[in-house]
C-alpha cells in the first residue's frame, strides 16, 4: 500500500499535500498563539470560512474521481454532502440534553415543540460518537449504491444518469422540508453546543476542525490518487472514454462504475460531516439541485481529471463568491458564476490547472530533450593512459 501511495505521487500532488499539510498547521497555531493585533494573526471566523473551503474541496474530490476518470456526470452529489452533514448533525443534536429551550434530555428542541412523545427508531445510536461517524460513511454509500446499482445495471449513462440523479436530490430535498419527517423540517438541525465534550463555538474547536478538515482533505486526496493511478483506475478511464469497447473485453463496467460511485459518495458524506459543526447548521436548502450543479462548476473550472484542479477550483470559485457577494454585485452573484462557467468552458475547456499542465508538458519534454542531448554532447571518448 505504501509503493502504491509512492509511486502515485508526482511532484505536483507532492506540492499540494505540502501546501495542505502547512495550512492545517500554521493557520490553527497563528490563530491560537499570536495576539490579535499581529499581522499575521488569522481571525476565528477566517478559521472557519476557510474550514468551510476545505470541505468543498473535498466533495469536489468526489466529484472529479466519478466525472473526470469516470465519465460519470453527477448532479446529484449534494445530496450525499447533506446526508453526511445530517449524520453529524443528529449527534450534534444529541448531546445538546437539558441545555436546549425545552430541556428535555432526550428529545431536540423541534420534536417537543411538534409534539413528539418519543425519539424515532432512526435517532437512536446518534448519542455515541462512532456510530455518527459509521452512519457519515455508511447512509450516503448506500444510497450510492442503491441508486448505482439500479441505473448502471439498466445502462443509464450520459443526460439521462445526470437528470436521476438530479431527480433524486429533488426527492430529498421535499422529503426533508417535511416536519413530519424527522429532521427538523424547513429549520433543519442548529444551536449545536458541544463536539466530543468541547464547545464547537471556542477558538480551539474552531481551530481543531479546520486542521482536522485539511487532514481529510490529504486522506481523500491520497485515495484518489491510489485508486487513479492503479490498474482499476486505467479500466475506469477506459470505461470513460470508450464504455462499450470496455465492455466487450470482458471487463463488468457496472461493478467498476458501482464502487467508484459508492466511494465517492462515502467521500462526500465527510465532507458534509465536516462542514456541519464549522457552519452550525444543516437544513433541507443544502439538497438544493443547484447546489449540486455548482460543485460540478467547481470540478470544472479548476480542472476535470486533474484531483488538485477539482480542489483548487472550489476554492477559488467560493472565494469569489464570497467576495462578490458581500458588496454592490451580491444581487449579480449568480450571473456572474454563469458567465465563469461559460468563459472557463469556452476559452479554458481543460480548467485551470487542466490547461496549466497542457502548456507545460510541451516545454518540459523540450527541456528533457534539450538535457539529454547536451548530456550526450558532453560525452568524449577516454583518452589514453600515457
């Protein structure tokens, strides 16, 4: 396993779990130990904003393992992103006890104010941390494969695979928004107090997730790479750029297109688990088809295929977000993200680093060639001994 993680990492992925890796530490400790008045202090709330960055970096990952190498276009993955952020947010919920407005130890504030008499069958188990983590993993990786094993075995692939899974979210979406449902209806699940006994509003906590955050975002990155760079990731690629010639070798392209499904699911869902204690809550809105299309934006501006493109684009496109809409352009947002798409697509159709890595190629290799030859230039035949 270790050869396999070595050899899958050239010097850009190198470069980037180093950057990652930095960040993880030096914002917490800037954070945590340098006066407020330094220059190179990093206020809470950044800690959390970029925390929340780190997150979509890393449902982009998901995304661009099942487009970018797959083929397999998803507009249904912000789904799995909130199926994990309502895990983590039902244990949140759970340790709130006596401390929520009602100060029922056992039912969340919205149950007693619906008029629940019990906690439903599908809430017990969220008092105890690791099984909140099991279900992180577990709920969107069934679905995924639930849903992966029904349209890949009937050969749904292409405009059609994306509208179902569109279709799906929608599903969630309404479900949710029901009162009746369980999860605290148009509200969602907020006023969350503590993670693992400490207060996910302290600095330290803040702190705590946002590296914990960047170390996913590492552990993602690697599996990713693993599985890209081995022989189940040639077959996927294959299965990318010519299904049905895939198909005819032998190989079973619903097995391979079901577990690379599944696993990307499973990554969103941490994401979503992830992102739900930085932010303090998780409603229905986060089922939003659009937000789902905006993931794949992210994949596709910084870069399909690419890993460090997937996750340098859901940075940088919700950094612009956030910048633009905190001013006189806020009510423009929304255009503004279209047009990005449109231009990246139209002038940039590789994404950033996809189009960054097409022009450094050519000028690597001409170096390569130009070294070699000098190499071979410099070698003279060995004089005699005199």
């Amino acid at each position: 396993m270790d050869h396999m993680l070595t050899r899958s990492l050239d010097r850009a992925a190198t470069t980037f779990l180093i950057v990652v890796a930095a960040c993880g530490i030096l914002i917490p400790l800037s954070n945590l130990l340098l006066p407020a008045g330094s220059v190179f202090h990093v206020p809470t709330y950044l800690v959390a904003l970029w925390g929340k960055y780190v997150c979509y970096a890393i449902l982009a990952l998901s995304i661009d393992l099942i487009w970018g190498y797959c083929g397999i276009l998803s507009l249904g993955h912000g789904a799995f992103f909130a199926l994990g952020g309502y895990a983590m947010g039902m244990y949140l919920m759970r340790q709130i006890g006596t401390r929520g407005v009602y100060g029922n130890p056992i039912l969340p504030d919205f149950m007693v104010f619906l008029n629940w008499q019990k906690l439903p069958w599908y809430w017990y188990g969220f008092d105890m941390f690791p099984f909140a983590l099991l279900m992180v993993v577990l709920v969107p990786g069934l679905l995924a494969f639930c849903f992966g094993w029904f349209a890949f075995r009937s050969r749904v692939t292409g405009v059609y695979l994306s509208i179902i899974t569109q279709a799906m979210t929608y599903a969630l979406l309404l479900g949710f928004f029901r009162n009746d449902f369980g999860f605290g209806g148009n509200n969602g699940l907020t006023d969350f107090k503590d993670i693992l006994g400490f207060n996910v509003q302290a600095e330290g906590t803040r702190a705590a997730l946002f590296a914990l955050s960047c170390l996913a975002l590492i552990v993602a990155f690697l599996i990713c790479r693993a599985v890209v760079s081995s022989k189940l990731g040639k077959v996927l690629i294959a299965i990318r750029d010519a299904e049905s010639r895939t198909r005819f070798i032998g190989y079973r392209v619903e097995s391979y297109k079901l577990f690379v499904f599944t696993l990307s699911a499973s990554m969103a869902g941490v994401a979503g688990a992830l992102y739900v204690p930085q932010v303090g809550i998780i409603n229905p809105s986060e089922f939003a088809p659009g937000n789902s299309i905006e993931a794949v934006i992210w994949v596709a501006v910084g870069g399909r295929g690419t890993l460090i493109g997937a996750a340098l684009g859901a940075v940088v496109v919700n950094y612009a977000k956030t910048f633009f809409t905190s001013g006189v352009l806020a009510p423009y947002w929304l255009f503004m993200l279209g047009a990005m798409f449109v231009l990246v697509t139209l002038l940039l159709p590789k994404g950033i680093v996809g189009t960054f890595n097409s022009w450094w190629e050519p000028f690597r290799a001409r170096r390569l060639a130009e070294a070699s030859a000098a190499r071979e230039d410099g070698v003279s035949e060995p004089k005699m001994a005199e």
